[in-house]
C-alpha cells in the first residue's frame, strides 16, 4: 500500500494531476496525505502542514483550518467517502480518501475552493482519482513483476554464460577466475574472491581473487564458520552486509563460496542481487565440481600412465630419459603449431608411452649391439602396432593411440608403420617424432653413445623435410635454444 500511495502522489504530481485540478478547480491547491495522524499535534508537525501554510491558501487562522482538516479527514476515513469543509467565508475544501479492496491507503485534500463541489464535479474528481488510483495500481504492478522478471532473465542469461565457461576449459585454476570476473561484472563490484572447501582442516583455501581497488586485499585462509565466506559455507545459505555478499557453491554438497565487496556504485548489496548470485553459485559449483572430477581422472591417467613408464624402464634394455626437458619442449611447441590445451596433455601423455610396443619386442634384438637383420628390423618395426594395441584398452589414453602409432612415419613417405607422407601424418605423430628422435639421439644406448645438444640439434635440421615436418623442426629449433630448456637438459644427462 505505502508504495501504490507513493505512486498516486507521484502522478498527482505539478506535471500531473495538481495541475488538472488547479485548471478545472479555479486555483484549487492538491494535497496528498499517507494515513490520518493519530492526534491533531502530530498533522501540525507534518509535511502537510507545511506545505498548506506555504501555499498561502489559509492567510489567516491556519491553526483553526488544520484543525478542521484534521476533523474531516477523521469522518473520511470512518464514512470510506469524500467529506467537504469549510475554512472561512472564502475557502472550501475537500478530503478524499484513497481505497483499494476496501482498505483506505491515504487521502487527497483539496484546499481553496471558492465554492463547495457540486454533485457532478464531485463525480468528475471522483473519476479522477479512480483512474489515477488504477493507472499508479497498474504501474506498480509493472514494476514488482519487472522486479521478479528482470533477477529470473539474468540468472537464465548467467546460465548460459556459465555453461559456456564450463565448456570452454575443465583447468579449474583458469575456470575460477572467469567465473569472478562474471560476477564482478553482473553485481558491479570492486572485489570478488572464490574460496573453496579443504574438509580435512575445515577451512575455505583462497583460489581466485580479481580486485579492481587501488589499495588490494591479501588473501587469506578462512575457517569455516567465521567472517562472511565462512558463515554462508556452515549456514548454506547467502550472507549479504551493506558491502559484501557471500553466496555458497553448492552442488549435493557445499564446493565453496563466492564473495563480493564494495559495490561501485556505493550502494548495498540487495535481495535481487543474492537471487542473482544465488543462480550464479549453485551452476558454478557444478562447474567446479565437473573441473575437480576432471582433475581426478587427469591424475589417475597420469598415475597409469607413469607406472606403464615405470615398468618399461625397469626392464633390462631400458636407460634414464630425458623425459621432463620433452614433456616441457611439448608444451612451449604445442601452442606455436596451434595445438589446444587437451591435444598438448594428449601429446605428453604419448612422449611417456611412445615406446610401449618394445614390452612385447624380444630382448636380444633390443640388446643388439651390432646392426638388425632383415628379419629382426621387420620386429622392430612392430612395435608401434603393438604399442598402440595395448593403449587402446585403456579408455583415457584412447587420444594417444594414432599419436603412438604414427610417429615413427616419415616426412617423405619412407617410415613406418603405413608410410604415411606429409600432413597425412597426425600432427601430434610428427611433432613426437621429432622430440622423441632428439631426447633418443642424446641418450646413452647399449649399442651406441649417446650425442651432445649441439649434434643432435643439427641431426634433427639435417633430417629435415626427409624423417621431418620442416615446420615443426623450425618451431623445436626456436624452443630449444630457451635457457630453461637449455638448463633442465643439462640437469637430466648428468644424471644419465
């Protein structure tokens, strides 16, 4: 009711209807009441009553005619009807009262009538009124469904916006700063930090922070239960303050907690804002949650993935690799030839597993000191086929399958084990054939001694457009001239 009466008085504003009724009421003064006071001491100190003394309707007596103001409006609000009166010989008035499913929500008074309202004229301003009372019911109306609409078509729009982001990367350690950066932008705050659940110690980890103020916040754990991130992550519910809102992440179970501070515009956080966070959170936590599940199988593969490693280089034949210095060339190469962030983790994975094959090559012929026969180069040759064969029992480790099968297929047509030519070969397969063939050439064999940086670097160059892609030989040549490349080379074959 407070805020129809803050509309009708809006619309019965100098642009609105005080200025109808001022035209068609010889000079009518409007005024508009929220409830009647209790005692006629408290109208006194009204804004009303000010207003009537500084409108000027009442020259004399102004005590007197606010008495009698006060008087009518009583009988209005008891009769539910329009109730006349009279301040002197020259000035008529008129209290009516503002009703809506038969409840009075406050009063318009007209003062300085020179005639008390005929019938037909109290009709015409009854009408009036009605009409303003409908068109303020029906703007309010408007606006409180704007108000439930407008959080709904956000938080709709903030689902998507997340759902791309989970589509767009499972690293959680890029995930959580986008997803702040999204709640900065539809809260309009200057700080937004994510913190997620460590259950063992029962406290909130700090993983992401944007921060837009000049003076920054160091980040710190927090244990749950304590300060806002906390309260919300034990309560399970939003915690809002005039300056920050702490909205859980919760998917079957709290993952952790999105807090905003200091609005830009300086204004509180509001209820809309914790329905739109509340929306936000609950798809973030199932982000998350997809991210640390992700994360877990990305381990467990990498845990399988090392012991095959381990038990191929416990075998007899075996010698220290240079794995790390590969794995790293990997990933300073992968973005230069265009390879996403899953194709390079698949790459690493197949560098680790390149020579998986050789399990089921016999171990005279991997011994061999001298040169293979026909036949014993035609077993070697195996190897990728059958390396490939066992990998591909393993679901995770599908992607890396063509990777190990290929990359002992050359440039010009020549290599094994379909002698594939040119950009038939995988990427992947070429860019393993070259880091694979180098970290081979620099490591120490039973049959030959191993060569240095420099000689492998130039038999690589050599071999260029003949065992190699030109182009990826360019982009190795680039990254192996990196120092830290360079020193964790160097750290590795010292070890050999």
């Amino acid at each position: 009711m407070e805020r129809l009466f803050l509309k009708v008085k809006s619309n019965l504003g100098p642009r609105n209807g005080a200025s109808v009724f001022n035209k068609c009421l010889n000079g009518a003064v409007c005024f508009v009441l929220p409830r009647v006071p209790a005692k006629f001491k408290e109208l006194k100190e009204t804004d009303l009553a000010k207003k009537i003394i500084a409108s000027g309707v009442f020259r004399e007596q102004y005590k007197k005619s606010l008495a009698i103001i006060f008087s009518s409006l009583k009988k209005s609000q008891k009769k539910r009807s329009p109730e006349q009166f009279c301040c002197g010989k020259k000035s008529q008035g008129l209290c009516y009262p503002l009703i809506l499913r038969d409840k009075v929500f406050g009063f318009v008074i007209l003062c300085g009538l020179k005639k008390t309202l005929s019938g037909d004229s109290q009709d015409m301003f009854a009408a009036l009124i009605d009409t303003l009372v409908n068109e303020s019911r029906r703007e309010v109306e408007l606006e409180r469904m704007n108000e439930r609409v407008k959080p709904r078509a956000i938080a709709l729009s903030t689902v998507h916006t997340v759902h791309r982001l989970m589509a767009s990367t499972l690293d959680i350690s890029e995930l959580l700063p986008r997803i702040a950066r999204l709640s900065l932008q539809l809260l309009r705050a200057n700080r937004c930090s994510i913190k997620l659940v460590d259950k063992k110690r029962k406290i909130l980890l700090p993983m992401a922070t944007i921060d837009l103020r000049k003076k920054k916040t160091r980040l710190k754990k927090v244990r749950i239960g304590k300060y806002a991130p906390g309260r919300a992550v034990k309560k399970e519910v939003p915690v809002r303050g005039e300056n920050y809102l702490a909205s859980p992440m919760i998917d079957k179970e709290v993952v952790g907690v999105i807090t905003l501070y200091d609005k830009i515009d300086g204004k509180a956080f509001t209820q809309f804002d914790e329905e739109i966070m509340k929306t936000l959170s609950e798809q973030a936590a199932i982000a998350v949650k997809n991210a640390q599940l992700f994360k877990e199988q990305a381990d467990l593969t990498l845990s399988s993935i090392r012991c095959i490693a381990r038990l191929l280089e416990d075998r007899p034949h075996s010698v220290q690799r240079a794995e790390a210095s590969s794995l790293k060339l990997i990933n300073i190469m992968g973005p230069k030839l265009s390879m996403n962030e899953s194709e390079i983790k698949m790459l690493q994975y197949a560098a680790m597993l390149h020579d998986a094959g050789q399990i089921s090559i016999p171990e005279k012929v991997l011994m061999k000191k001298g040169e293979l026969t026909g036949r014993e180069y035609n077993i070697m040759k195996t190897h990728p086929l059958k390396g490939s064969a066992i990998l591909s029992k393993f679901k995770p480790l599908k992607p890396i399958v063509p990777i190990i099968l290929y990359h002992h297929e050359n440039f010009n047509g020549t290599g094994y084990p379909k002698g594939l030519k040119g950009r038939d070969i995988p990427l992947a397969a070429r860019v393993l054939a070259v880091v694979g063939d180098f970290e081979a050439m620099i490591t120490k064999k039973p049959y030959r001694r191993a060569l240095s940086i420099e000689n492998a670097v130039r038999e690589v160059k050599k071999n260029a457009g003949v065992q190699f892609d030109p182009h990826v030989v360019k982009v190795f040549c680039e990254a192996i001239q990196r120092k830290d490349v360079r020193r964790l080379l160097e750290k590795e074959l010292r070890k050999t």
